[in-house]
C-alpha cells in the first residue's frame, strides 16, 4: 500500500486514486506474495490494519488518510478529519435484563455475531432509537453506483408512532476492532441507493470491557460523519436490576 500510494502521491493532495491492478503492479515490484482475494488487502487497511508511517505522515495536521471505494474495483486515498470511533469511557451504563437465549451465547462463533445476536433478542436497536424495528437482513451485500460493493452487517427497518419509516443499517465491532467513518458512509449511500424513501439513521455497536454494549447513532452534517447520540448499555441477569435502578431511569424518562 505504500508503494501504491507514494506512487500516485503529489505534495499537498487530499486525494490520491488507484486501482485494483495497481496492487498487482507493486507486489511484482517489491516481489511480495499476493492472497488469493486481492480485496483483503484493501479491507484489512481500510478497517484493521493502521497505515504506514509514510502514508500518515502526508496528512494535514488534525487529519489522516483513510479509503474510500470509488467504482468497481477502483479505490481512492482521502484526508479526513476522523477515521475511527470509540466508545466515550465517561458516558453512564443503562442496565438491561438480558434476554439473549443461552445456547446462543453458548455457540456464537465470533464476538460481531454475538454481538448482533444480543441487539437482536434484547431489542436494543429499539431502546436506542425509540423506535419499534425489524431485522430485516443480515450481512446484506450489494452494489451502490459510484461505490462498487459495499457491505453492512444487519439492517432494520422500523416505524415510530407517527407512522413514519425509518432504515437503520448497523456496523458492530468486537473486540479490537473500531467503528470507522468509511462505514458510516457507504451505509447512508446504501441506504440512497437501496431505501431512497425511508429515513436513514445509521448505527454502530461496540462491545466494550465487561460485556457493555456501546450504541452510536451517526448523520452526514454535509461535510463530515458526526455522532448524533451514544449510550452504553449493560446486559444482566433480571435480579441485578435495582428498584433503585428503575427508579432513576424513571426520573430520567420523559
């Protein structure tokens, strides 16, 4: 990736395009071995793995460079002001009986399933939201004009109680992983594309430490992703939940 992008790079640029076959090109150069899909080595950066120093390093100052998908098998470098986001370790826990049956706690095969099991069976996306949602797809998969293809892990459609409709495609992260911007935004383009009239309220989730969930809720400002609202949630056993508990959340209700 770093010769790929000091390759096509210019002192100053904010954007820096590329293709596919370039990573073809640069492994042959630098006499690298390739995996079998070519796309890994996008994702991995565009979502796990950090950039080089090399590339960092060419950001203004307050900015970094992340990918963004620009057509099919077509990719570009942009400078943006905020790559990655992390749950605020500051925000108060809101304590929900756990309803996640356990032979599915006992089986899930990786922390985003089980992750996405838990907002499912405890309805968290329609605590959240204050809206009454629907799964309505997992891991769906499709192609955006412009973007290419794009992947979101679950999407819920719901309705609140003036009938309008809503579209929620949500992004969960577990373990070390961090939500990222590049996500939010093929999800709202998604979303353009797919459910052009139903209102689009991105989500993102997070285990964090001790099992407490973090929910985010994202909107496209014009110039940048935002965060709209953040609340962290805490699954327990029902007896764990004090009447003092239900106290406080009922003077805190409207």
């Amino acid at each position: 990736m770093e010769r790929i992008f000091l390759s096509h790079y210019s002192e100053g640029a904010r954007r820096v395009e590329f293709e596919r076959e370039d990573i073809v090109r640069a492994a042959a150069e630098l006499d690298i071995p390739l995996p079998k899909n070519l796309g890994d080595v996008v994702y991995s950066f565009r979502y796990r793995a950090e950039l080089p120093k090399s590339i960092r390093s060419r950001a203004p100052e307050g900015e970094t460079w992340i990918i963004r998908p620009a057509g099919k098998a077509r990719y570009r470098f942009v400078t943006a002001p905020m790559a990655s986001i992390r749950p605020n370790n500051l925000l108060a826990e809101t304590k929900v009986p756990d309803s996640t049956p356990g032979v599915i706690s006992m089986y899930a095969l990786n922390d985003e399933q089980a992750l996405l099991a838990k907002l499912r069976y405890n309805r968290l996306i329609d605590i959240f939201t204050g809206v009454s949602c629907y799964s309505l797809q997992s891991h769906l998969r499709t192609t955006v004009p412009e973007l290419g293809q794009v992947e979101t892990d679950e999407v819920y459609v719901g309705v609140d109680r003036h009938g309008a409709h809503y579209v929620f495609p949500v992004q969960a992260k577990g373990g070390a992983d961090a939500l990222n911007v590049v996500q939010i935004e093929q999800d709202i383009a998604l979303c353009a594309a797919k459910f052009p009239d139903l209102a689009c309220r991105p989500i993102g989730a997070q285990f964090m430490s001790g099992s407490v969930i973090a929910l985010f809720e994202f909107a496209d400002d014009g110039s940048r992703i935002v965060i709209v609202d953040e609340k962290h949630y805490r699954l327990v056993p029902p007896e764990e939940l004090t009447s003092d508990d239900l106290a406080r959340y009922r003077a805190l209700s409207p």
